[in-house]
C-alpha cells in the first residue's frame, strides 16, 4: 500500500510539472523603442504583468524578449500592452496618444535630436 502512494505522490508530482512547463511559451518582438529609458519602462510594466515571467528589450537589436504562460496571457494581448505604452510591436502600431506621452527620448527618431 505504501508504494501504491509512494508511486501515485511520484506520477502526480511530475505530472504537474509537466503540465507547467508545458504551457510557458518565448517570443521574440520588434519593438520601436530607442533607448536606455524605454526598456525601463518596456520591462519595468511588463515583468509585472499576470502571465508574463519575464520581459528583456536588447537595444541594440530592439527586441524584446518574453517568456509567458499561454494559459494566462497571449501573446496578442502582449503586443496590445506593448503599443498601449507607446511602442510598436511587430506588426501593432502604437498608440499615438500614448506615444506623445512618452519622454522626447523615447519617441520615434528622440535619439537622433540629442
């Protein structure tokens, strides 16, 4: 008997597991941000964002990185966050007056006037 529950405890504990991992996905977006306070903003919203276990903006490339849950969050509504603060997303334009909000740095071409 106490190897039946041994051995269902053991099945139970991995199948869980499993089942966590299997639902956590990567991707990878082309974003319009243009400097070091951009991917503050970028990450400092998104890492705190039910479903989203982590979020990292590389500059050089403009791509930011997210690892989330597909069972909390989709990635649509990742690139919906993403245009709502100001910044495109792949294809999702940003939101213009949320743009207009950001600081002269941040918007489209503020880099290149400093």
């Amino acid at each position: 008997m106490k190897k039946s529950v041994l051995l269902f405890t053991i099945l139970l504990f991995t199948g869980c597991i499993y089942g966590q991992s299997s639902t956590l996905n990567v991707a990878e977006i082309l974003t319009s941000a243009e400097c070091g306070t951009c991917k503050d903003l970028l990450e400092n919203k998104l890492n705190y964002i039910s479903g989203i276990k982590y979020a990292e903006l590389n500059l050089a490339d403009k791509i930011l990185n997210v690892k989330y849950k597909t069972k909390k969050i989709s990635l649509g509504e990742i690139r919906t966050i993403i245009s709502e603060l100001g910044y495109d997303a792949d294809t999702v334009k940003a939101v213009e007056s949320a743009v207009q909000k950001l600081p002269l740095c941040c918007q489209p071409g503020g880099m290149k006037n400093k």
